[in-house]
C-alpha cells in the first residue's frame, strides 16, 4: 500500500518525520566540521562524534540539527551512521555561512546567486553533495532539512547579501526552515529583514546566537516579529554565567515570547567534546543547563522551548 505525503514534515537524514515525532530537540550542533576560524579545532572523527551523539541520547535529546553548511567538512554519510548508530534523529543543513569561513579563492565565492539557489534545492530534495570540499554535485543521498547561512558583526557583505538572496529563492522553491547565524548576536532585526525581502517566512526563520547579546527587551522585539530566537551559548563563562541566560530566557517567556524560543549547545570544537577528552561536551545541555531552567521557568517552559517549538520551526511550510 502507497503512503500519503506527510502534509508536513520535518527532514532527517534518514527520512522524513511527522513535527511530533522529533521529541526533545537540540536545534544547534555539530558533528562535523572544519575551517580556517577554528584550525586546529576541527571535528572530522566519525567514531567520536558517534560518541558524543550517543552521550547526549542518553542525557534525553532525541533529534539534533546539525548546522554545519556548504565547504566547511560535512559528512553526510557519517551523519546517517551515526543516526543508524545512535538512535538519534538528525537533520543536516546546506547552505552557506558567514563570509568570514571562506578563504579568497574558496569555490564557494564563485557561486552565483542562482548557482547558489540551485545547489540549496538540490541538496534539499535530492541530497547533499558527497564532495563537500569541491563544486560537484553528485548526490550523497543524503537530504538537507534546513538551510544554515549567516552574517558578520553588525555587517551583511555583498557575498552574505547574495547567499541570502540565493536563500530566499530556495525556501520559495521547497519550504525547508532558514537558521541564520548572527554573529554575538548583532543585527537581527536586519537580517530577518533582507531574508523576508528575498522571500523567507518569518516563521520559518532561526535567529541563531541571539543569547550573545542577552536583553530580553531585544529578544521580545524580535519574537514578536514573527521569527524564532536559538540560545545556544550554556556554557560559554567566558562570556557570562549561565544565569544569565536563564534570566533572560524566563523574562522573555514570561513576556510573552515562549513559543519563539529554541535551545541549542553549539558545542562545535574538538576541544568542547568529552570524546575528543574536551568539555564540557554535548550532554552539558540538558544534564547541566536544563534542570536549572527547569527550576526557573517550570516544566512546562521546557516542554515549549524543547518539543513544541522546535516541531514548528523546523517543520516544512
């Protein structure tokens, strides 16, 4: 017997899934990556990132986005094995990031708009490319489920300018969720603005880093615009303590901002990964960072931010 289209779904590496199936969601992370911004500090070892991934199925995340875009080490085939492996849910991205991981020279400055659009959509409906290093296309057989692209501080260079264009035309073309990283959190009003010019639905568009910058009257603007706001810095007490993202995230909800919110760890280097005999690791969100927001905020705030949000953003329009 046929089976009906989902009407709407969100894709994994191993197929698509009904929105209320993904469970408990870490909407940012990586599995494999690798650029000239973090040389030294890439993650290219399948085993280990197979074993990072199982410590954070067992710390209770069912799905994870994996937001590594076009020339910076996917692995399409690795994120499968891993999913087969693990248990986890997982959905791999194309698209391209900020300016700034593309070298002069880099094969990707060469695309053009539509070269871009048309390598989005392909590797959204046909499969990511199994030569991420290079401009050939064949298909890994893998699908994209979402589209990563980002932006410099307080700045959209003409190159980021035509990917987010390029992105605007292949989210009309298939209706795959738009995340776009916002470099310590600057500048997303306007970056939601140039992606809704080109064509992206705004609720169907992640502001990534936007605890980068922790005002929650900011963050209550933007939620009310309509897009959807990643904290996705627990951990980082470089920049500040993790109350303070707490603190954040519970004014925002409490203003009315709730169902805009998504928690990510972005853990993203070798050096952050037990695996690798890093920290604090993957699991660091919701063995350590969870339970206090749950304190905070209640179970049901964790409940939205984890599960019900993430079912609607990264679900196909």
């Amino acid at each position: 017997m046929s089976r009906s289209p989902l009407v709407s779904f969100v894709r994994t590496v191993t197929g698509d899934l009904a929105p209320g199936q993904l469970g408990r969601t870490d909407y940012h992370e990586h599995l494999f990556q690798a650029s000239p911004l973090v040389a030294g500090d890439e993650l290219d070892d399948l085993e280990l990132s197979a074993r990072e991934t199982s410590e954070l199925h067992a710390a209770g995340i069912e799905t994870l986005v994996d937001l590594t875009p076009i020339g910076l080490g996917r692995n399409p085939a690795g994120l499968r094995e891993i999913s087969a492996r693990t248990g986890m849910q997982i959905v791999a991205a194309t698209g391209v990031h900020r300016e700034a991981h593309y070298p002069a020279g880099h094969w990707v400055r060469a695309l053009d708009e539509a070269a871009l659009a048309k390598r989005f959509e392909h590797e959204l409906r046909d499969g990511i490319a199994a030569a991420d290093q290079s401009a050939e296309t064949a298909s890994s057989g893998v699908r994209a489920g979402v589209i990563k692209v980002g932006i410099g501080y307080w700045s959209i260079s003409p190159f980021e300018r035509r990917v987010l264009a390029a992105t605007g035309a292949a989210h009309r073309a298939t209706g795959a969720p738009v995340v776009c990283h916002l470099e310590m959190g600057t500048a997303g009003f306007e970056a939601a603005s140039v992606l809704e010019a080109a064509g992206v639905r705004r609720d169907k568009l992640v502001l990534a880093h936007v605890d980068r910058n922790p005002d929650p009257g900011l963050h209550l603007e933007l939620a009310a615009s309509g897009v959807y706001l990643g904290y996705d810095g627990a951990g980082r007490a470089k920049y500040w303590p993790d109350s303070t993202l707490i603190d954040c995230l519970v004014a925002v909800a409490a203003g009315g901002g709730s169902d805009r919110l998504l928690l990510g760890g972005d853990v993203a280097r070798r050096s952050s990964f037990t695996a690798y005999g890093g920290l604090p690791g993957m699991a660091y969100l919701p063995r350590r960072f969870v339970p206090r927001l749950q304190a905070a905020g209640g179970e049901e705030l964790v409940g939205t931010v984890l599960v019900d949000n993430p079912a609607r953003a990264f679900s196909w329009a």
